[in-house]
C-alpha cells in the first residue's frame, strides 16, 4: 500500500509509526507489529501504533525516530524477526547459543523489537539469569554493534562501580589521581537513572561534559584524561536501549550489569579496569558471597575480551561521601582533592587510585598526589580542557536556598544510613534535575547522638519541593537511630 507520511511528535524514542485503523485493517497489522517502509532505496522497519485521532486514512505518522522519512512510500507487513523466539527460549530459561544472542543484539540495535519484547528480554534476564558464557557472548555482541575508540597502544586504564551506594561519587577523585600520575584514563560515565547524581550530573556542575569521540581524544591528548556522558557516543548502544527498558521496572539484573559495563569499557579501548563492587544492607549487592561471584564473573568475562579486572570489594551499607545531589557531591570532591572532605570518600578513593596504578606499573601512591596537590592541579586542568572554570572554589558552590535540617527525635546510636531511601529524598527534594538540591549528612553509621542532634538538611531550589522532600521524611526513616541497648541487639 502507498502512504504520505507526516511527522508526528509523540515523545517516543522507538521507531513508532501511526496507522488509521481502516488502513490498518486492510493491510493486515495489529499493534505492535512492524512493517517495511519503502523509502527511496531504503527499507525501514517501523513498529505498528492505531489511532484515528491523528493520522487520517491513506497518511502514515512518523515519530521523531522516523522524521527523516518524507513524502510518499510504500508499506507492507514485515515478518517478525527470528529473535522473538530466541527472547520466549530465554524466558523459559533455556540457554542461548551464540547466534542466537547475536540475533537479538542486532535486532536491538536496528529497532526491530517492540517495547514489549525488549521487556520480555530483560525479564527473561532478570527472572533466570545468565551463564557466563551467555555473558561473555552477550559482552562480545554488544561490542561488537557499537563504535569504539582506539588510542594506538600502551594501558588504557578505566574505573567503574556497580552503583547502588549514594555519594559514591569516587571517580572525579580517581580520575586526576590516575592521570596526574602519567597514565591514560578516559572516563565515560553515566547520568542519574534512579538515584540523586551520577557521575555525568555531579561533572556538569564543573564543567561540559557532551562531547564527540573526536572531541574526547583531543581531551584526553591533551590532559591524559576526560571526565564526559557517555551517553553522548555511541559506545555500545545496545545497553543504553536495554537500561531503557529495564528502568521503568526498576530492574537491573547482575549479568546484564556485567555485559554493560564491560562492553562499554572494552568499547572505550580500556585495557586495565578497577570494578567498585559495594556491598552491604541497602546496596545493589547484599552480601559477601554474592560480592565475591560477581567479581569472579566480572573476571572471567573481562579475560574473554582480553581485559584485565581488578575487582575491589567495598562496603556499601551507608552513603560514602556527605552530598547527596549534584552540587553537594561537587563540593565533597573538591574537598577531597584540596586535601580535606569526607574521611570515607577520600580513602576509598585513594585505595580504588592505587589499584589502578599497581596494575599498569607505576610506583607512585595515590595519596601523595593527593597530598602534593598533583591530583587537584589535574582536575583543574581536565575541567578547564572541558570549558569549565579551572578556579572554581567551594565558596562558589551553594547548595539550594530553601533548605531544613532534621534532628534526632532521641538519644541513641546511628545503625542505618539506607542508601535507597537518602537517593529517594534527594530526588524529591529536586536531584538531580536541580543540580543544586539534595542531602548533606551530618552522621555516619555509629555515631551517638543526642536527642536534636542534626541527622541531615535538606536543600530544594523551590519550596514546593522541599515540602515534598519534608513529606517523604515523615513517611520514611533514612537513617535510624535506635537507643544504645537496642542499637547493641541490632549489631549482635
């Protein structure tokens, strides 16, 4: 059938394409379904949406994803993709062979699967898990889809942590340790999902951080290191699209964990890697054992794809730094680097530094850069690089003007920080949209406070929004205190 298109805004990132219910009918689709679309030279897949609202009879919408398919084509059914029943295999937890996860890798990347399906895949994953070679052939695809960087030889090294511990924000620190030591780190991070800053939000408040690979290696030339969004290139674009699914059903499955950072490390040219795998109450991973398998995964994977992993095992069961949201997590790296702030984010910092620099060869201490001032000096240098401001102070960074602090409602002992629930607060109070907004902690797990003791402010840029934050806080308890013989039996 011949069809006019029209560019249809409906805010979806699939290629969607909207279909009058009479056309639809004769041509045979139902929703979800894909179609070919004839364009020129060109066949494009779309997947089916029905409206009579917004497209008229004989007029095929095309979203934003398809907005460079103009004027008159031709439309016919496309036949499903041999990777649904690959997803059904996964489902009903038989293991998939190498094809078949290239299949659905590919298909991921060219949009040939529905929003349903893709679910079906990360509930497949999620629900039976994945073996390790199902890991390492998933790794390899995922890879092998997306662009990569090269830098022409010697260590590439690279840091990344599984997530899940608010505060955590660690890797503005390693990353001027590492390159103020000589050595070549070029530094993709993400932007917040769920909780109140990533490292990419806590960056923008220093400086850009969207750059193009070429822009990325003039950074790195330059500086030895870069601090940017990845998701601004196309390193393994299959997980970005594979988050997006998993995020609405808030899951985050350990073998796909592992596929997505290693195939964005190996896709960044690394060849020296340092894991942050936390542990603890309230982290994504909650004991020990369950810490140890998943550094021996990440192992094995890494090997396959000839990196070398070096996993450190944290404890993750409260918040590491004081600043919950973008600008107090600046302020707490600053603080660092100018050789003060939070004792816990500078000495984890230190040990996950001097990994690095053990594996690639290099005799010197993280914490002599530190000391020294080489490590605030490369910072400086990398954010300037960046088109940000190299005297940047931490007078300069406010936290947001409405703010409120929440006392202890009793004498006792600090138990529990939970990491969940602090990300949750920031986020209400305005994290990480408003970079100003967020938590500052005045405690850590084993404090003894009296009753009106300071627990944490709260900062909003809006009032509305600290009211909701205030709401939260009378509904939940982000950190407990519990009287001494209480907090004992707890700790037994």
């Amino acid at each position: 059938m011949e069809f006019t298109t029209e560019e249809i805004d409906i805010g979806t990132q699939t290629p969607t394409v909207l279909l009058n219910s009479t056309d639809a009918s004769e041509l045979g689709v139902h929703p979800l379904d894909r179609i070919w679309i004839r364009h020129g030279d060109r066949v494009i897949t779309g997947i089916v949406e029905i409206t009579d609202e917004l497209v008229h009879s004989g007029v095929l919408g095309v979203t934003q994803p398809l907005g460079h398919i103009t004027g008159d084509v031709e439309v016919s059914i496309a036949p499903r993709p041999d990777s649904v029943a690959y997803l059904t295999k996964k489902l009903n937890d038989i293991e998939l062979e190498m094809n078949e996860i290239d299949a659905i890798v590919r298909d991921i990347n060219q949009d040939r699967l529905n929003d349903v399906e893709l679910s079906a895949f990360v509930s497949g994953v999620y629900a039976n898990g994945l073996s390790r070679e199902e890991m390492m052939c998933l790794t390899t695809c995922m890879v092998n889809v997306g662009e990569t960087i090269e830098w022409g030889g010697g260590s590439i090294v690279d840091k990344h942590s599984i997530g899940g511990v608010a505060g955590n924000r660690v890797t503005p620190i390693v990353v001027p340790i590492v390159a103020a030591a000589g050595l070549t780190i070029p530094k993709t991070s993400s932007r917040a999902v769920t909780s109140a800053a990533g490292t990419a939000d806590t960056m923008e408040v220093f400086c850009d951080v969207e750059f193009s690979v070429k822009e990325i290696k003039a950074i790195v030339d330059e500086t030895n290191g870069c601090m940017v969004w990845g998701g601004a290139v196309n390193l393994s674009p299959v997980d970005d699209k594979i988050i997006r699914a998993e995020t609405p059903l808030s899951l985050d499955p350990p073998g796909q964990v592992i596929a997505s950072v290693l195939s964005k490390k190996k896709s960044a040219g690394a060849t020296h890697v340092v894991i942050d795998i936390p542990y603890g109450e309230g982290a994504k991973v909650e004991s020990l054992p369950e810490a140890r398998e998943m550094a021996e995964d990440f192992s094995r994977v890494g090997k396959n794809l000839g990196l070398k992993i070096d996993c450190a095992i944290t404890r993750g069961e409260q918040p590491i730094g004081r600043g919950i949201g973008p600008v107090l997590e600046a302020r707490d790296v600053l603080s660092v680097l100018e050789g003060a702030g939070p004792r816990n984010l500078r000495v984890k910092s230190e040990r996950l530094a001097q990994v690095l620099l053990d594996a690639a060869g290099v005799d010197k201490t993280a914490a002599d850069l530190i000391e020294t001032g080489q490590a605030d000096s490369k910072f400086r240098e990398i954010i300037s690089t960046q088109n940000g401001d190299p005297d940047i102070s931490l007078e300069s960074l406010d936290p947001g003007t409405y703010d409120s602090r929440i006392p202890a409602n009793q004498n006792g002992v600090v138990t529990h920080i939970d990491n969940r629930q602090v990300n949750e607060l920031a986020r209400r109070a305005g994290a990480p949209k408003d970079l100003q907004a967020g938590v500052s902690l005045h405690c850590r797990v084993g404090d003894e406070l009296q009753s009106g003791d300071d627990l944490f402010t709260i900062y909003a840029e809006k009032e509305e929004k600290l009211e909701q934050a205030l709401l939260f806080v009378d509904d939940e308890k982000p950190v407990r205190v519990l009287p001494p013989n209480e907090a004992l039996i707890e700790q037994m």
